[in-house]
C-alpha cells in the first residue's frame, strides 16, 4: 500500500529536509538583520542639564537605553559641557542626535542643516521662561537698577543665559553690557544661581526649570533666588537629529514615535525622565521661529 503524498514529504530524509530547516534559520536572521545592518552606534550628545557629568549622564540614561531598545541600534550617551559646544557636535557629525536648548538647536540647524523632531514637555507644556534673578541683598527691585551691578550669562550657545536676555537688554538700550554692568561673568547656570543666591554675585539670567530644579534637590534655597524678569513663552528643548539622518523619514517616525511613548511609558518608570518632565511631543523647525528671530536680532545669526 502507498503512502499519502503528503506523508511522504514529510518523513523524507536527506537534503530536502535540510534545506528545509537551513531556509528556516535563514528568514530568521532576516529578520534580525536590520538591526545588525544598521547596529552602527548612534551618539546622542545631551547638554549638561545637572549639576555634574556623572549624574547628567546618570539622568539621561534611561532615556538613551529606550531609545536603544526602540531602535533596535546602540545609543552612546555623551554629555556635553556647554550648549554652544552641543551644538557644534551635531553640526560636525560627533554626535547623530541631540538633546539641546532652542538656541543652540537653531545654531545646528543654521549651520549644518540639523532637523528637530520633537520637543520635550515640562509639566505638560513644551514651553518654558527665561528669567534674571537676584539675592534679597542686593538693592534690586527691578531690571532698571542692574546698572553697575556684577552680572552672570549663560554660555553664548544658551537660550535664556545669553541669547533672550541680550535681546531683552538691546531692547531696553544696554547694547554693552560690559559697560554697563560693573561686572560681567559667563559661565554655567547651576553656577550663576549658586553665586547669585550666595551674595557672590548681584545678578544673573538663567530658565525657570533650572531655578525650580536647584530648589526641590536643595541646592538653593527659593528665598535667595529673587525673579525680577521674566520672558514671553519660548520653545523647550529640541531633540534633534543630523541633517543625514533626517534624510531617513522612517528612521525619523520610529524615533518620534519612541519619544511620544517616554509620557505613558513614565507611570512605569519615573527614572525615564527628569523630574517635572513629562514627555514629548512631535514639532518641526517653524516652532523655533522666534528664537531664530531673537538671533537675527541680534546679530548673532547672519541672514541666509
């Protein structure tokens, strides 16, 4: 009596059942292969948003490790010292992706063509303040008394240590502000709170989400860290990619699509994010615009 054809296919030896089980291995490491292919590490460059490298880098971790794990490629996480410096790492190809203020975003991106994708959320807003504040000693009620003070910027890559209060001080006529201030400092923020709450120095510009931060780890204490200037509304943080990598539009709505679900994802993992962090958002280039307009303003941003 024969056998069924179809048992006969299955209980025959040799090569064909081989091939059978080699073809098997090989659609499975088809599937793998995009994430070896592309397994390049990626660099994502963060500026230095705390205190100090090591816990910067501990801070930002577990955002670098869900985007690895998302992207199916190695994330390198590289904190760097000064916004201006971030900037330029994007724009030089030293890092792919970027954690960065707006202005030095807008920097990256009129240099070297980098791209933002989305937008980090801070209680919910993507939006934020640039503030000037002093110590309760120090006389000054009001921007009007800064006058032969002793004054702190940000690094000139800073949005709201350098870039919007320049603005703000050229629109009240301080178009020389080593002149009009007795002295002037530019360093980092965490730097200018901790002189200015100390009594070091009078004055100096800084975000209100670094002044709340410095007070809930108590770095500062709310009292000697006066607000007397606050600024309009100005874009969060951009995470940002390199003009090649911009290139890659499904590259770009995996990684979006990453970062939308840190939000969700923080009811699991509250580490994800910093604190009072709450997320991203999807935004492009034209968000920026008025931090692009305070840098043609300026003069510090040259007209294409």
């Amino acid at each position: 009596m024969s056998l069924p054809t179809r048992l006969i296919r299955v209980l025959t030896p040799g090569p064909t059942r081989r091939q059978t089980l080699f073809a098997g291995a090989a659609a499975l490491a088809s599937l793998a292969a995009p994430a070896f292919a592309q397994g390049t590490p990626l660099k994502l460059g963060v500026g230095m948003f705390q205190p100090d490298r090591e816990k910067n880098d501990a801070t930002y971790r577990p955002l670098a490790q869900h985007l690895a794990a998302r992207l199916g490629r190695p994330v390198e996480l590289r904190t760097v010292d000064s916004w201006e410096g971030l900037a330029k790492s994007l724009a030089n190809g030293e890092t792919d992706l970027a954690l960065m203020g707006p202005w030095g975003y807008v920097l990256a991106n009129h240099s070297a063509g980098a791209q933002v994708v989305s937008t980090i959320l801070y209680q919910g807003k993507p939006e934020y303040f640039a503030i000037i504040v002093t110590h309760p000693d120090s006389g000054i009620k009001t921007v009007a008394d800064l006058k032969g003070k002793s004054f702190a910027f940000g690094d000139k890559g800073s949005t709201s240590g350098w870039l919007i209060p320049t603005h703000f001080f050229m629109k009240q006529g301080i178009t020389e502000p080593e002149k009009y201030f007795s002295k002037v400092l530019y360093t980092k923020h965490q730097a200018i709170q901790t002189q200015v709450t100390a009594g070091q120095l009078d004055a100096g510009a800084d975000f209100n989400r670094n002044r709340n931060t410095m007070i809930e780890q108590g770095l500062i204490k709310a009292e000697r860290s006066v607000i007397i200037w606050q600024s309009d509304p100005l874009p969060n943080d951009a995470f940002a990619v390199s003009a090649a990598l911009f290139k890659d539009s499904a590259f770009v709505a995996r990684l979006q699509a990453a970062l939308a679900e840190t939000g969700p994802l923080l009811t699991q993992n509250k580490a994800l994010l910093p604190t009072n962090y709450t997320g991203f958002v999807t935004r492009d280039n034209g968000f920026y615009k008025p931090i692009r307009d305070a840098g043609l303003a300026t003069g510090a941003l040259k007209a294409p």
